[in-house]
C-alpha cells in the first residue's frame, strides 16, 4: 500500500487519528503526516481525498478558530496571526474567517470580564496599570480595549 511503512498505521487511519483528537489546517496534517514518515505523494494524495470529503477544510478551521479564541477575549490581530503561524492557514483564509466571524463587541464584553477581574487584584498595585497592560498583551488583547475598559472603570 502506498504511503504505509512497516509498522506504521495506513497513511488515512494516522491521518483520521490526527483529526479526532482536534480539528487541523491542511498545512498542520500535511507536516504531521511527513514528519511521521509517509511519502509526500501518498500525503498529498490523502489530503486531496480529504478535502474532497469534507474532512480538511482551512477556511472552516479558521471559522471555528475564530470563535473559540474570540470567547477567551483575544483581539482579531492576535488570531490571524496565530492562524498563520502556529496552524499554517494562508494569511488571506485566516483574515476572511476574522471579517466573516469575529464580533467586536462580542469579544470586548468577554475580555472586560476578564481585565475586571485582574485588575481588581492589580488596582491597589503603584504599577496596577502597567501590570494589566503586560498581561493584556501577552494574552493578544489590543491595548486599545485595555485603554477603553480604564476610561469606563474610571467613569463608574
């Protein structure tokens, strides 16, 4: 069988076991089929089959991706480029996903949540704000919801 070596799961059952454990780009099964061993032609002959199926989808990853990043509060920019970098979606995909899913407004009320509960710990700290900021952006919150949730505690 093309694509097998001895020992090894058939190149479509590693694959499916790949994609059972979480959902994955093109590009991800793809590095993971050819660091596994199988031959580059056997792996993308598998890919094509799967996209055709249905079951390799990036547009579709990165919808989903979208949503679920956008629920723990982190910005657009801070997910297309993870898209990009750690999933290897084309840039073009991840940005379409973040026009067509992500809702500003949506997000923002989930990270005030969040910056609320830090900085009510961080509040009595000199370097309170500075501190919330750090945290923000190591978390991928745009400095600019960070500004706005300050003016609004401010104004409460």
């Amino acid at each position: 069988m093309p694509g097998r070596k001895r020992g090894r799961l058939p190149i479509e059952a590693y694959a499916l076991r790949l994609l059972r454990i979480r959902p994955r780009s093109r590009r991800e099964l793809e590095e993971r089929l050819l660091r596994h061993g199988y031959a580059p032609e056997a792996v993308q002959e598998v890919l094509e089959k799967f996209a055709r199926a249905g079951l390799v989808d990036d547009a579709a990853f990165a919808r989903d991706w979208v949503r679920t990043r956008m629920l723990r509060g982190m910005g657009d920019v801070a997910i297309v480029k993870e898209l990009v970098g750690r999933f290897r979606v084309p840039e073009a995909v991840a940005r379409e996903a973040v026009a067509e899913v992500f809702d500003e407004e949506a997000a923002y009320s989930r990270t005030r949540e969040l910056l609320s509960r830090w900085w009510e710990r961080l509040n009595r700290d000199p370097r309170g704000r500075w501190k919330l900021y750090e945290r923000a952006w190591r978390r991928g919150i745009p400095s600019a919801w960070v500004e706005r949730f300050l003016r609004e505690t401010a104004e409460d």
